[in-house]
C-alpha cells in the first residue's frame, strides 16, 4: 500500500503525476519512443522544454517581464556558487537563516567578499531575522525563503535596492509571492517541482553581464538563456516531470489556490502540535514554515512508542533532519489533507495511550 509519504525531498509528486511519467517511460504519447531514449534535439523534447520555462513564468506571474527560465543541473548546492560567479563583483549580502543559508554564503566565498548581514544561528535558527543593514558595495542579497531542516519561512521580503537572490527549493510554487522583486531565483526540483536532476533557474536579464571576471561556460546563466536551457543534455525526465507537475498545478488553480490549501494544512499540524501536551513546535510561531513542520517530544523517552504507531499508520518520512532531532513532517503541494489528518489522528492516539 502506498505511504503517506511526509519527506523532505526527494518528496511526494502528484499521483497524476506518477502515472503519466510511468508512461513516458514505456513510451511518450504517440512517439513511439520512450522520453528515457528520446533525443533532447527531438521536436517532443524541445516542446517539452520550451513549455515547461514557460509554465515556470507564467506560474510565477513574469510572462513577458523580462525573466528567463532554466532547467540546469548541480542542485541547488551547485546554484550557491554559480549565482555568486554570475552576479558577485564586489561583495554578495546574505542572511544566515540555516543550513542551506550558511552553505551558500561559504560558497560564494569561492567568488569573492561575502557579508553576512544578519543571522538566526545563536537561537538555533528559530526565526528570521528582521533587522539588518545593506552594505554600500553589496551587489546582491541572498536569502533562503524556506528553511527546510528548520521549518522557518518568509512570508515579508526584503526590500532592497539591489537585487535579490532567492534559493527557494523547498517554498518555490506554494503561495504567492511577489516574484518580480527577486533578481535571482533557484530552487531544486526535489522538493515541490518534480523529480530530482533538475534546477530551476529564474532570472531577471537585466541583472546578468555585469561582472568583469569570466565565467566558465556551463556556470554561465547567459550562456544557458541563449542555449534555451540546452547548451548540453539536459536532464530530460526530471524537466519532463517538472512539467507535468507544473501542469498539475496550473489545473489546481495556480499559487494562488495551492496557497489555500497549504495554508489549511500548516495550521491543522501546528493547532495539534500546540494543543498536544506531549509535543512542542520548534520554530518561533510567527515565522513558522508551511512547508515542513518541525516539533519534538516533550519526554524523548517516548519517542520508540510513538515511532511505532506513526510507522504502523502507513506514514513515512517524519524523523527530523538529524542536525535537529525531533520530527519534520513536509507537507509541499503535492501531499494531500488526508495524510496530514491521518498524522494528527495518531498523535491524538498517542496521547491517550500514554
Ligand atoms: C534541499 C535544499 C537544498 C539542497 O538542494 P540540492 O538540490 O540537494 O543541492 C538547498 N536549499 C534548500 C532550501 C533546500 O531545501
């Protein structure tokens, strides 16, 4: 029986979504070819492409705003450094809200000066930071809108008169947001886009060109605009499932309507997460994550016991990140209500079985 599955990422796609992938892989509609052994120069495949940057505007309301939308590989890891490459020439800002946040600051390292403005890392990444100062030579800022391992997130943006760079993997497509007061967005696809081996890429053109150092050419987000995202193989199954996925989502209604939802979700956990006795949340209530839920036990003596009846209800990927202990349950887009009411359904029997 399928799990209720609560991961991180790689995470839960859309069951549609599942389905139409598993039958391009015996074979793409009426091609006769499996997308796996499909060249990425075929006419299906450059469709393919061009519809899912499209729908990556679009979804983000910047049709025709200058943006441009890429599907690269690396991770988001690989996207720390390669945004600092393309845009850092005297000093990159960023805000330390976590793990992820702290990695890219030390990989633009790489590139050059590097300033961190603000941080949340003395109170163990609880919160956001609110209060900082742009310096005058700073390029860019960079935040990390979703904290994945710490479940904080945005939900007020800098403003800034430079240009912001977002890593928003794990919060990118679940509400609105006002994408045209970002330069430089990245996000892996693992998390609510599709399957693992992608990036998306969205950036402003304008804010690209600038820096007076080379950039090799696959690190190069020029290069890739004017490649139209194939400057090689791209990885042509994850962008396919990033299609469907945004496809999916489009039919659900947009951000807009996902946010809906995702906001019913969030506030179901944390309302029993809060009222339970024998659970705490772990993030300061204000800058809660409606992504990922983190909260830990009371009494961690019991933690073998409720282990138990959470793996015995069917439900899978809640241990916490294992720099927080605890649980994390990541409800992204595609997780239905009834996974996290069955969840809430089992800390309520937890409490009165203890
Ligand atoms: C998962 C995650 C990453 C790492 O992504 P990779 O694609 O594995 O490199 C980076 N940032 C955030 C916010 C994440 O959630």
């Amino acid at each position: 029986m399928k799990k209720h599955n609560f991961s991180a990422g790689p995470s839960i796609l859309p069951t549609e979504v599942f389905e139409k992938a598993s039958q391009a892989v015996i074979e793409l509609e009426g091609t006769g070819l499996s997308i796996l052994e499909m060249s990425h120069r075929s006419k299906e495949f450059v469709a393919i492409m061009e519809r899912a940057r499209a729908l990556a505007l679009e979804l983000a309301g910047l049709t025709g705003k200058g943006y441009q939308a890429l599907f690269l590989q690396g991770g988001a890891s690989l996207h720390f450094y390669a945004s600092a490459l393309n845009l850092l020439e005297r000093k990159g800002a960023y805000i330390d809200t976590g793990t992820w946040a702290h990695k890219a600051e030390v990989e633009a390292q790489f590139v050059g000066a590097t300033e961190v403005i603000a941080s949340s890392r003395e109170n163990g990444y609880r919160n956001i930071p609110k209060e900082y100062v742009l310096p005058k030579d700073a390029d860019y800022l960079h935040i990390t809108t979703n904290n994945t391992i710490y479940g904080t997130e945005y939900f007020e943006y800098p403003k800034v008169s430079v240009p912001l760079v977002a890593d928003m993997s794990s919060d990118i497509f679940s509400k609105e947001m006002p994408f045209d007061d970002f330069g430089l967005i990245y996000a892996g696809a693992q998390k609510n886009i599709g399957a693992v081996g992608t990036t998306l890429i969205i950036v402003c053109e304008d804010i690209l060109g600038k820096v007076s150092h080379k950039i090799p050419t696959h690190l190069d987000y020029q290069v890739h605009i004017k490649n139209e995202s194939m400057t090689n193989t791209p990885p042509t199954f994850a962008v396919y499932t990033c299609l469907l996925t945004m496809e999916w989502l489009k039919k659900q209604g947009g951000v807009a309507a996902i946010e809906v939802k995702n906001k019913e979700k969030a506030r179901l956990l944390y309302e029993e997460v809060d009222r339970n006795p024998l659970f705490k949340g772990y993030a300061d209530v204000k800058d809660r994550s409606r992504m990922n839920v983190v909260f830990n036990l009371v009494d961690e003596s019991l933690s073998d016991r409720f282990n138990a009846l959470w793996t015995e209800a069917g439900i899978s990927g809640i241990k916490g990140h294992r720099s927080v202990g605890g649980y994390r349950a990541s409800i992204y887009n595609a997780l239905p209500i009834e996974s996290v009411q069955l969840l809430i359904e089992v800390m309520q029997h937890f409490e009165k079985t203890v």
